[in-house]
C-alpha cells in the first residue's frame, strides 16, 4: 500500500515554487509596465510642453473708433514768395553798404559797392590791348586796299594780294576778341556795385566795411538776403488719403504762435502731384497776402484744411506697436478662428504719435495683437495673455 501522505509532502514544495514564479513574473511586468506607462507620460508631457512654449503668448487689444472731424490741421512752412542770397561775383573789398536787416528795397537800389582795384586795372589793361588791336587792323585794311588797287593794273601778283586779306581778316579777329574781352571785364567790374533783384526786404546781412570778400569759391557767404514779403507761400505735406480731397482755389486757415487767435487766409495754388515715398505725403502749395508783414519766412504754422464729402472716413486707432512694417507694407495682426493670427495691409490716414489713424483695412470688431513677434505670419497659431480678454487701444 502506497505512502499517501510522503507523496503530498512531495509535491506542496513544487506547487510553491510555481506560484512564487508567477508572482514574481506577474511583479516584474508590472514593473515594465509602470515604467513604458511613466516614459510615456513624461514623453507626452514634455511634446505638449513644447508646443506650448512654441506657441507664441500674444497680447489682444481693440481698435477705438477714432473721431470724425469736418478739418485736417497739420503743420506748414512759411516761405517768402521770392528770396535771393547776394554774392558778390568780383573778389574785393566792401567799401559802403547802405542797408541793413529789416530794410525796404527796391528792384535796382543798390545794397552795397566794392572796391576792386586789381579789376580796374585790367579792364584799363583790356582797353589798352583793345586800341593796340584797332590800329593793327586799321593798318591791315589800308594795305589790303592798296593791293587790291594794285591788283587791278597787275602790278602785283594775286597770291601777296590775297596774303594781305588775310592779314586784314586775322586783325580783325583779334579786335573783336580784344572788344568782348573789355566787355567782360566791363561787366565784372559792374558786379562792384550789388543791387537787389526785387522789391522786398533785407532778412540777413553778413559783411562790414574793409571785408575781403572772394567770389567764386565754395566757402562764399551771402552779403545780403532779399525776400519779397508782399505774398507768402505755405507749403503743407497732406497723408495721401487726404490728398485727393483738396484742389486749387481751396481755401484755409492758418495760425502762427506770435498771433494766437488769429486766422489768416491761404489759398491752395498748386500741388506736386506725387506721394513722397519716404512719408506717404503729398506736397501743396497755398499762397496768401502779407500786407502787414505778419507772416515771416521760415515760420512755423497750423494749417486747418476743410474736410469735404469726398475725404475719408474717420477710420479706427491703434497704437503704433500694434504696426508690422515690411515688404509687405503696413499691416496689422488679428486673432482669427481657432486661434490663428492673420496679417491685414492697413491703410494709414493720420499719424498722431502716440497713435495712428487707420483709415482702411480695418474694423472695430477686429482683434489685434499688440507687440507681434517679427516671425509672425498669417496661419500661426497664439495663445493670449488672457483667454477671451482684451483691452481697449489707448
């Protein structure tokens, strides 16, 4: 009769053994797992940290509609209608002048004279040689007659008849030039006097008496300054969306500190008809009456220009660092669906420094982002500063 009990003792051993490897396979791909699961995690957290970080945070600010105004005010220069500088064109030195800053002249009245006596003598010098080259070619005449008379009765052959003629016709060259040059220096030494060109009035004078003053080089100052004053130009640069509201015969007004409060009339006359590339401006002429001298050349003005039916509307603002400036132009970025940005060409109306008018390209409702990064470009995805906040554009 077999052992019973011997054979159970036999196999419990076996039995644990099978089980403790179970577990232990069981614990160490728990292990593996817990490990692939954690190296997944991290791996899936470091991916959308990333992306996160690559995601560019952006600031949302809106446009403020900006105010419809009936006038443009924008500054002028203020220019004399004409005005010379007055050189001297003859080296010497200043023996009188006769008016001073401030003075009226008239066309011809002279402002001041010179004292040239190296050109006095070479215009006497001029005339001398002008006299020597007269009786050359008096003489020259009479012989070249004489032949001819000869010539007649074959007292003489025809080659010396036509040497004289010659002779005559070289002389007589040399008299003219001799003429035009005391002419020359006859209207060099008229340069002694220095009249003004125009009726108006003297703004600069830079010369005393016994000055040398040298003509003819670079480092040559104005003597004098005329500036006729009777009528002012003001020259004003109007936005290019402006400019095709204005024609000549408008009529504005303008101001100049020294006279607050008043109004002084200028009509447009002309304007250059092109748009400066480096301001996007278009230059305009007006024109007004100084009868009182009120206006100054090189004042500084105000210009208010009246707005009609046909000038823009008034557009929105925006801070200028809410501006891309590229190859592009000028445009702006918006936040659009689904979290993308998206470049618009702008239009700008007026630039007010601490903002600008954008007159097309642009809405109130639009969303735009303030301080965009450089690289940015239109499909880009942002995330804001604030979701769903924004702030109005100062």
């Amino acid at each position: 009769m077999p052992d019973v009990r011997t054979d159970s003792l036999d196999a419990r051993p076996s039995v644990n053994l099978r089980t403790v490897a179970i577990v232990a396979v069981a614990v160490a791909l728990l292990i593996v797992a817990f490990g692939i699961f954690s190296r997944m995690r991290a791996q899936s957290s470091l991916t959308t940290w990333t992306d996160a970080q690559a995601t560019p945070v952006v600031t949302i600010i809106r446009p403020t509609p900006a105010e419809k105004t009936d006038a443009l005010t924008l500054p002028g220069s203020v220019q004399a209608y004409n005005s010379a500088a007055i050189y001297a064109r003859t080296t010497g030195y200043i023996s009188r002048w006769f008016v001073d800053i401030g003075d009226s002249v008239r066309a011809g009245q002279v402002l001041a004279v010179l004292d040239a006596p190296e050109v006095d003598q070479q215009v006497a010098a001029a005339r001398a040689d002008l006299q020597t080259a007269q009786a050359n070619r008096a003489l020259a005449q009479s012989t070249a007659a004489r032949w001819n008379n000869l010539l007649s009765k074959d007292a003489v052959s025809k080659q010396e008849t036509d040497e004289k003629a010659g002779d005559l016709a070289a002389k007589t060259a040399i008299a003219n030039a001799a003429n035009a040059n005391v002419r020359r220096l006859g209207a060099l030494q008229g340069f002694t006097r220095l009249v003004a060109p125009f009726s108006g009035v003297v703004t600069s004078r830079s010369t005393q008496i016994g000055a040398l003053v040298t003509a003819g080089t670079a480092a040559s100052t104005p003597l004098f300054t005329v500036a006729d004053i009777a009528r002012m130009r003001v020259y004003v640069r109007v936005p290019q969306p402006y400019s095709g509201a204005f024609h000549p015969g408008l009529h504005a007004s303008l101001n100049v500190p020294e006279y607050p409060g008043r109004d002084f009339d200028i009509e447009m006359v002309r304007s250059a008809g092109a748009v400066d590339p480096q301001s996007g401006t278009v230059l305009m002429e007006f024109q007004a009456t100084n009868g009182d001298r009120a206006l100054k050349p090189g004042a500084y003005a105000q210009v208010k220009l009246p707005l009609g039916a046909g000038s823009p509307g008034a557009g929105v603002r925006l801070p200028p660092s809410a501006l891309i400036i590229g190859a592009n132009g000028t445009q702006v970025a918006v936040l659009g669906p689904h979290g993308k940005a998206l470049l618009k060409t702008i239009t700008i109306g007026r630039d007010n420094g601490d903002n600008v008018e954008i007159s097309a390209g642009l809405t109130a409702n639009d969303r735009v982002i303030d301080n965009p990064p450089d690289s940015l470009q239109s499909g880009d995805a942002v995330r804001t500063a604030q979701p769903g906040a924004t702030r109005a554009a100062s």
